[in-house]
C-alpha cells in the first residue's frame, strides 16, 4: 500500500483519474475520479489486473506493452499515436489519454498513470470534420451554380456593362439566402424572410407587394433555388412587367397542403395591373431557371404563363421541401 497519507491526499483530490499500479500489473490505489469514470468502486478494483479497464480486444497488447515500459521506465504519453480507450463496469467504452510515469515506493517499483476522458474533444473534433465536409460539399455546389449563372448571363449580355450589372444582381440574390440560412445554422429559412429578402432590392415597390401565408421553415435545397426565381421574377416585373407601371402590384401566395403525404407546398406569384405581356421570343437566364426548378427540385411541378393581367408562375411540390409549419 501507498504510505504516505499526503501523497493519497494530493491523488484524491485530483480532476484526472489516478491509478496506481505495480510491476505485476495489479491496481494498487484507485482515486474518486477513476471510480466516478469507471463506475468501479476502489474495493472492486485494488488487487485487479489494470487489464480489467481495457476493452477485451487490447488486453494481451497491453500486456506485452507494460512489459516494455518495464525494461526502460520513462515519463511519457501512453499509445502515442494510437486511439485509446478504456472500458466501463457496464462494457461501455470510452476515448481516453493516459500518461504514465514510474514511481519508487519504499519498498517497490510503481507506475502512476494519469488518465483524461476526452470523449467530449472527440465530439467536438468530430462535429468540425463534419462542418469541414459540409462547408466543401456546398462550396463546391456554390461555385457550380456560379459557374451556371456566369454562363448564361454572358451568353444574353450585349455588353460588359449590362453583364457585370446583372451577374453582380445574382450573385447578390445568392449571398442573401445564405445569409438567411447562416443566420439558423444552416437549418433552412422562413419563406416569408426569403420573400422579404429577396425583394429587398425592390424597395420603391415594397408597397405593391402582397404576399402573405402561413409560416413555414423550408430546407436549404429550396432556399437558394426559391430566392434565385423570386430574385429572377422581381428582375422582370421591374423592366416589363406589373413593377414597371405605377398601378401594377405583385400577389404572393403560399400554403402547405396537409391532406398529402408527404404534405404538398404551394407557391405562386401573380402579376396585376401591369402592361400587356407577350410570351418572349427566346428563353432568358430566368426563363431556363423557372422552368429548370421542376428538374432540380424533384417531384415540383412549375408553370410560367404570360397573359394579358402580368406573368404568373405557380410551383407545386410533394418533396420535404417543408421542414416546420
């Protein structure tokens, strides 16, 4: 046994488990801390192999490692490079780091190891590989939708003026939805913060703007798909349609239809008082992005009608685009 009564004192009231063991391996002295990790009493564990706290799977490995401390006994991190864990009285295993250090008693050689439950880093550790991997994944998902945008506003642009103006607009409507999913950490957005976001640069006509219904959350895929058509619609009635007249207004309207499973959203905007609208000519980079909504949603349906009232577009779909309502 240990003699000392300070020297128990000073291992008590250690925050780091304690555990004395000697040249046989055998527990000598356990602290609180390694009871409260271990779910050992002390009286369970003096007298025990110290192979007794490691998973079944490493005891004859650690065996013929304390053998080897034993020829050249030193100070140092135990399992440099290597997961460590140990293994509760229930079976339950937890990551662990150990230091060990060799220790002359009165009457014989003892090795003090020190021992940290990190189980708490390793969650962290794993929750930013996780951020890390996710954070490529839509980076690389962002500069392919850039990539698209830039490529289809060239292709209409008649100058580097009206090109840069109007990649410069997209971009600014991409920036804005991650702003609204950054701020709930990535775990989707209001459609009414999306509407009102998205509009933001169509402020001289916020007051002709009537959109209104219930509350929903919907999930990141839609936000960006669904802030790049309203910021696309918005661009269009402004130049031609019910936002270029003084007594035009804009209706939007959603809902969630319960009686589907998986429930239905609904989505449309509407275009009143306005000018005339005839069909274009050729389809523009907001065209090919409202009707290419359908394919990138999944199970969405879109229509775009040009009629004598404005442009009107409606989206309908059955996808978990809805996160809370």
């Amino acid at each position: 046994m240990i003699r000392d009564d300070e020297f128990r004192l000073l291992f008590e009231a250690a925050p780091n488990g304690m555990i004395v063991v000697d040249q046989a391996g055998a527990i000598v002295f356990v602290n609180a801390q390694t009871e409260k990790l271990f779910g050992y009493s002390r009286g369970e564990l003096v007298g025990q192999a110290v192979e007794l706290l490691i998973p079944e799977r490493f005891r004859t490995t650690h065996a013929a490692l304390r053998d080897q401390f034993e020829k050249n006994p030193q100070p140092r991190p135990m399992g440099a490079g290597r997961d460590l864990c140990g293994r509760r009285k229930d079976g339950s295993e937890f990551p662990v780091e150990i230091g060990i250090n060799p220790f002359h008693s009165a009457d014989r050689a003892l090795v003090i190891a020190s021992l940290v439950d990190i189980s708490e880093r390793k969650r962290s550790e794993e929750h930013v590989r996780f951020i890390m991997n996710e954070l490529s994944h839509r980076s690389k998902n962002l500069l392919m939708v850039v990539l698209a945008i830039a490529s289809q506003t060239v292709k209409r642009a008649t100058s580097f003026g009206e090109f840069q103006k109007q990649f410069e607009g997209r971009l600014m409507a991409i920036a804005r939805c991650h702003d609204l999913l950054v701020e709930q950490g990535w775990a989707g957005a209001s459609i009414q913060d999306l509407i009102l976001a998205q509009l933001e640069p169509f402020a001289d006509s916020a007051a002709r703007i009537d959109a209104v219904g219930p509350p929903v959350i919907l999930h990141p895929e839609a936000i960006q798909q669904l802030g790049l058509a309203l910021y696309e619609l918005a661009t269009n009635a402004t130049k031609y349609g019910a936002l270029s007249s003084p007594t035009g207004r804009i209706v939007i309207r959603w809902a969630v239809d319960h009686s589907r499973t998986p429930n239905k959203f609904c989505l449309s905007w509407e275009e009143q008082g306005g000018p005339h609208v005839d069909p274009p000519a050729y389809e523009g980079f907001g065209h090919k992005l409202l009707s290419r909504i359908a394919k990138d949603l999944h199970d969405t349906e879109c229509a775009l009608v040009f009629d004598s009232e404005g442009v009107s577009w409606r989206l309908e779909c059955t996808k978990e685009l809805v996160l809370r309502h």
